[in-house]
C-alpha cells in the first residue's frame, strides 16, 4: 500500500504540471474558439529558453526561467497575431489545421538549432524529504506550490480586474462581449500573453523536472488534451480538477501496468468520465 500510496503522491505532482500546462490551452480554446495544437511546442521553447541560457550561458536558474516565460509569451502573441488573426474568419477547423502545421514548424526549427540528444539543466541533483514512508524531492514540491499560486493568482485576475473579466466576457459569448463595447482585439492579444505565459511556465517545470529532448514537448499534447476534453468547456477550477484526475490516475496505473501505457490510461479516464457525464467535469456545452 506503501508504494501505491507513492504512485498517488507523484500523480498529484504530474497533476499539477498538468494543470500549469493546460491552463492556457484550455483558456485560448474558450476565447479563440479553436484547439491550438501548437502551444504544446510552447512548453518546450520555454524549457530550451531555459536550458539554453543556464546550462550553455551560465546564467543562474531563477534569470534563465525568468527570460524564457516572458520570451514564450511574446512569441505567442507574435504567433496568434501574425498566423492565426488572418486566418480567423476561416472557421476553428482551419485554424486548427493551422496550428498543426505551426507546431511542426517550431519543432523543426528546435530540431534544426538544439539537435538531438538528451539535455538537462545546470542545477544540484534534487534533495528527497521522507514521511510516512513517502518521498518527494523539492523540485516536485515546487511543482506543486507553483501550481497552487498560478491558480489562486489566474482566480483572482479573472475575477477582479477589468482583462480579466473581458476574457471571461468573450469565453462566454464574443459577440455579445463586442455588443458591449469590449475591444475584443486587446482582450485576444492579452489572452495570447498569458496562455502562452502559463506555457512557457509549464516548460520551466518540464525542464526542472524531466531531461529533454526536442520532442518531449510535443509528447505532451496528447496529456494536455485529455485534461481539456475532461475539464469541458467550465471554469478554471474544472481544469484543476481534471489535471489531478488525470495526473493521479496515470501514475497510480503503474502499480498495475507498465509505465508506457500512461497516456493510455489519461484517455480512457476521459471515456468513462465522458459516458458518465458527456460536458465534462464543467457541466457546460458550448452552443
């Protein structure tokens, strides 16, 4: 039970990577209406900003995160303005298609400039803290404290300053948010800041918790969309929530299977969960 009980405890660690990874994704989906594949390749931009300017550069951890987030989220905007508005209103199948085909080019680019191989940050090896027989290192720990500010802060935005309700506005119904005097413009751009920010600091946790390679980001999305179809198209806290279903019920599955069938389990955990309750954990569909 000792060992299940671990499974468990690195489940809720998985679960709130998870939650920080998919945050923006599911935030980018409720305002511009379309499943944006590419933020997957965020992530690892972010952790290869990271590693990039630590491991290569010198620079100390804390700098090189600091960069790396600011720097993805910018490249977000630059991406959802210059690729995806043109593209807008041509319907969310084609900017889906579309987001595809950004995701490999940025994964081609990476592959081109960092190549192949395995890499991992400039830092002391993880120190592991014991009780009641279980274990986690304080990199975890840090995982999880990080998840927990994102979405108390993310809470708090949305709710109580005037971006934020404008994104929650437009999630709601663009139309009626325009009829109302929103821009709806600058809500879109501030909305590619922070779903591309919450994926550039997911990336920093993958570099600090994972060893990289050029595709381990992408290996990500189908994890990420697991999270998003099971959360459904509700609040904040639906994304919480399904994160840490998911996160739990991969880990937790070791103890049964083996390790190489954890994305299987995160989809069949969306199956049953969807017979049961087709709208997802949120209880709402879009019209």
């Amino acid at each position: 039970m000792t060992l299940l009980a671990q499974y468990a405890l690195t489940g809720v660690v998985t679960g709130c990577f998870l939650i920080l990874a998919t945050i923006g994704f599911s935030l980018t989906r409720q305002v511009e209406g379309f499943l944006n594949i590419a933020h997957a390749e965020m992530l690892g931009v972010s952790a290869f900003i990271t590693w990039g300017l630590n491991a290569v550069a010198g620079w100390p951890f804390l700098p090189s995160a600091a960069v790396a987030v600011v720097a993805t989220a910018f490249l977000g905007l630059a991406i959802g303005r210059v690729v995806y508005d043109p593209m807008r209103r041509l319907g969310p199948a084609v900017l889906l298609i579309t987001s595809v085909g950004v995701a490999y080019v940025m994964a081609g680019v990476m592959h081109a400039i960092i190549g192949t191989g395995i890499r991992s940050l400039d830092m002391p090896l993880a120190t592991s803290y014991k009780a009641f027989g279980l274990r986690i290192t304080d990199y975890q720990m840090v995982v999880v404290a990080l998840a927990a500010a994102t979405g108390i802060s993310l809470a708090l935005f949305l709710n109580r300053t005037k971006t934020g309700l404008a994104i929650r506005a437009m999630s709601s119904n663009p139309e009626l948010a325009a009829s109302r005097g929103i821009d709806v413009r600058q809500t879109s751009r501030a909305t590619w800041l922070i779903a591309s920010g919450l994926a550039g600091l997911a990336g920093v946790m993958l570099a600090l918790i994972a060893t990289l390679s050029t595709d381990i980001a992408f290996n990500q999305i189908l994890q990420i969309l697991a999270v998003a179809i099971l959360a459904g198209l509700g609040s904040l806290y639906s994304v919480i929530a399904a994160g840490l279903i998911v996160g739990i019920a991969m880990d937790m599955s070791v103890y049964w299977i083996p390790a190489g069938y954890r994305p299987l389990i995160a989809f069949l955990v969306v199956i049953l969960a969807l017979l049961v309750r087709p709208q997802g954990l949120s209880g709402k569909a879009r019209s």
